[in-house]
C-alpha cells in the first residue's frame, strides 16, 4: 500500500491550506462522449419503436410460432436486429425454463436477448429494458390507479382463467421505448471505435410483467458467478412528453435509485446527473431519493436486491390511459423526447465505461479503512488501488447534506490525509481516476450500524 511521504503529512498538519480544497467542478467534456452522443438517431429510435408495437403483442405467454405476431416473433427480430446492428456484438438468448407458478401460469421458455460489447476487462455495465407488455382489460393501468380504495384487494388481472395471451398489447411505450432506447445504444456503442475498459451488456429482458422473472434469474446467476457488475442503467417507460393530466414536459427524466443515503446505487444516479450536465445540457435529471414510484416496480430492482448498483429511468410525465393496455400505440410516443432520454443514457455509460472501477474503502473483515490519525483530529482515509487508476479524488460534504461539496485530488496514493477535518462531522468518499481524466463512482465511507448488546433484566 503506498502512503504519503512523511514530510507532505507534516506539512499538510502544519498548513491546513495546501489542500487547496476546491468546490465540485463539472467534469471536462470528452470529444468521443461527445460524438457517441451525436450518434444517437431519432429516426433510427421512432423506427424501432413502430416495428416493436407492430407485433401486436409481446405478452411473455404469447404466440411463439407466428412470425409476425406474439413474443416469438419479437424477441428473433430484437436478436436479428441486434445482429445486423454491428458485427462487434455478441447477441445470444439468455434461456431460462420456467414451471408454472404465479403469474406464469403454464410451462414456459423465456429468453432474455443480450448483446455484448467486449472491453478491455471483464467488468460489466448493464443497459437494459424489458420487451415484454400486457394487456390487463379493465381500462388498463388508469382502471387500476382510480379504483376505489377496499380492504379486500382486487383479484390480480393476470391470473384470470378467461384472460387472452394473445390480446393486442402494442407496449409502444411501455416497454417500446425502452427497448429501442437499448438497441440504438447498442448499435452506437458498438460502431463509435472507441475501446473502453468495461464490458458493455446491453440487455432486453422478458417476463418483467409478471414480475421481473427474466432479470431476477440473469442477477441470480451474476450473483452465483461473482460478476463484477458496476451498473444497471434500466429504462422502463421513457418516451412520452405528454402526462395524462394534460402537462407538457419534454425537459426532463427521472431517475429513481434505492438508498441508504450513500449507496453505490445512490452513487450512480449522481454520476447519471452530473454526466448529464456536461454532454446534454438543455435535459434535467430529476433524482428520485426512493426505489420506484409506489406500488410500481422495475428490472433495477432485480439488480438491487443481490448488491448491484442500478437505477431506473422513468419519463417525466405518465398517462396511466396508455399503460397495460391496447392504448399504448406509437402516436404516445415523443420521439424527440426519447432520444434525448437516450442521449443522457449514453453520457452516463460511456463516461463510466471509460474510467476505473471504483476504490474499494473496507478490509477484507468488512471495516471502514477510515481513522483520525495522526493528530486525532483528522480525516486519515485509505482505499485498495483500483486497476488503472492514476490518481484519486477525495470527496466530502457536511454529514447533514446530500450532494458533494469539496473536492481534492490526491495523485496516485492508496492513503491521504485531510488535516483538521473530523470524521464525525463531515461524510468522506473517494473516487478512482483514469488517465484520461474518467472517473469511477465515489465510494463513500459509511459508518456501519452499531450494534449494541442486549441486556437482560430479571
């Protein structure tokens, strides 16, 4: 483990300004970021979106035989086309043999589609959206939203014995958009010739309508592989302007990430916003602080819920009138809007793929490597060297605020030292840096719960 020369220690006890702490500064723009950006295609993004709600239906339990309607005929064209897309993409079917149980009410094969983009390590980032939709009758999710409040819950629309697999349910939108949000990455990930050091996973689950089946089985299985996983950017319902309420908004997208305060999923989506801000200005990511909306759910969680950082991105505005329902046609979806949806994706990846993995900041025994030393007064903060890195940057912030305010790169060390800075008051975190100037997601240093022992009375 390499440490700060004694003599830099001491100086930096005896004069608190040669930190020169700065505040957070947005990040330089990268000429490639920039034209992966560009690259992405509105027209290219409408035309998906026309050919994924012209099968009619992509229920999970749909027509497998038809090549032209049903699930069948979905997921070969999102492989066909994945394919065509670029030669550089290994697209194969993650098959997963399903007995009957819940909502999935007879056997059945479901197939994941995934391409992969090989990159220089086998650390993976995950673009992903499920293809799958349905049709739940009964005015679809707006029936659902504005049914009067019982003690006795409605009977679950998908376990019907009369129900109708093969029901138009176009998913235009949900989960259309998604799904060419994903292929147009995809394609221009592959054909940008930039090399980046993560390996790109660009996934379109099914089964995510009767519960997030075809994600949980592909992160169960990461989960057994011990998969070195960064991200989860899944997108789910991202390409309508227009809210069933009559507002208007094409600015914006939310971005939903489960907490603690500063969990690494957390870490993603501020990363997500700041990446934002430099290559796609004129769209605001709105942070969403809790898992998803209520009673609503996504293949993020599926990451979530075995340790994987992920988040979901939502449109700003949704009309319930085109969800789970035979509404949900291409005349709902923005195009315009689902590009730039698409664009701040692209950001937030490609930075992210170019940089280092994040510093790991606990001993093996699971301990924050984090002291007061050597005055007792101090920030004394280590970390294990992540691959590739150059340099560090130590974050910090008041404990009480949730966005970093001061920054400090610390060169290419594995310890540094923030003199006078008590751990208790301020929350610390470090980030790896690449050298290019990429920088992972910060690791933030979190005091583990304590546990006290119980006592016992008479």
């Amino acid at each position: 483990m390499r440490r700060l020369p004694a003599l830099l220690l001491v100086a930096l006890v005896v004069n608190p300004g040669a930190l020169n702490a700065q505040d957070i500064a947005a990040p330089e723009r990268d000429p490639r970021i920039q034209k992966i950006v560009a690259s992405i295609s509105e027209e290219r993004l409408g035309t998906l979106v026309q050919k994924l709600a012209g099968f009619g239906t992509r229920n999970t339990l749909s027509d497998t035989s038809s090549a032209t309607r049903g699930i069948g005929a979905a997921r070969q064209w999102i492989f066909d086309e994945l394919q065509r897309s670029s030669p550089k993409l290994q697209v194969s079917f993650d098959v997963h043999r399903l007995a009957r149980q819940g909502r999935i009410t007879r056997n059945v094969d479901l197939r994941n589609v995934v391409a992969l983009l090989p990159g220089k390590s086998t650390r993976r980032i995950y673009v992903t959206a499920h293809y799958d939709t349905v049709n739940i009758g009964e005015k679809g999710q707006i029936g659902a939203n504005t049914r009067a409040p019982s003690t006795t819950p409605p009977p679950d629309p998908q376990l019907r014995r009369d129900q109708d697999y093969d029901v138009d349910a176009p998913g235009a939108n949900d989960n259309g958009s998604g799904t060419a949000l994903t292929m147009e990455l995809a394609r221009v990930f592959a054909e940008s010739g930039v090399e980046f050091e993560a390996t790109l996973a660009f996934v379109l689950w099914a089964g995510e309508e009767q519960g997030l089946i075809g994600a949980r089985a592909h992160a169960m299985q990461l989960f057994k592989d011990k998969a070195d996983v960064d991200a989860d950017f899944n997108n789910d319902i991202v390409g309508n302007s227009r809210g069933g309420d009559g507002t208007t908004d094409a600015e914006s997208v939310r971005v939903y990430s489960e907490g603690p305060e500063d969990s690494m999923s957390r870490s993603l989506a501020r990363y997500i916003a700041r990446t934002a801000a430099v290559y796609v200005p004129a769209h605001k990511v709105r942070l969403m602080a809790r898992q998803d909306r209520f009673s609503r759910g996504s293949d993020h969680t599926a990451f979530t819920q075995y340790g994987f950082p992920a988040v979901a991105f939502r449109e700003s505005k949704e009309d319930f009138s085109r969800q789970h329902a035979a509404t949900d046609t291409v005349d709902g979806v923005d195009v315009r809007y689902l590009a730039q949806n698409a664009r701040v994706n692209a950001a937030g990846v490609a930075a992210l793929a170019l940089a280092p993995p994040a510093p790991v900041v606990t001993t093996a025994r699971g301990q924050m490597m984090i002291g007061r030393q050597p005055s007792g007064y101090d920030a004394n903060l280590r970390w294990n060297a992540s691959p590739g890195a150059t340099a560090y940057r130590i974050y910090w912030r008041d404990a009480w605020a949730t966005e970093w305010q001061h920054s400090q790169l610390a060169g290419d060390v594995t310890e540094y030292m923030l003199p006078k800075l008590s751990i208790d008051n301020f929350i610390f975190g470090v980030a790896a840096v690449g050298p290019s100037g990429h920088e992972s997601l910060i690791r933030a240093y979190v005091p583990p719960a304590r546990r006290d022992p119980v006592v016992k009375l008479r």
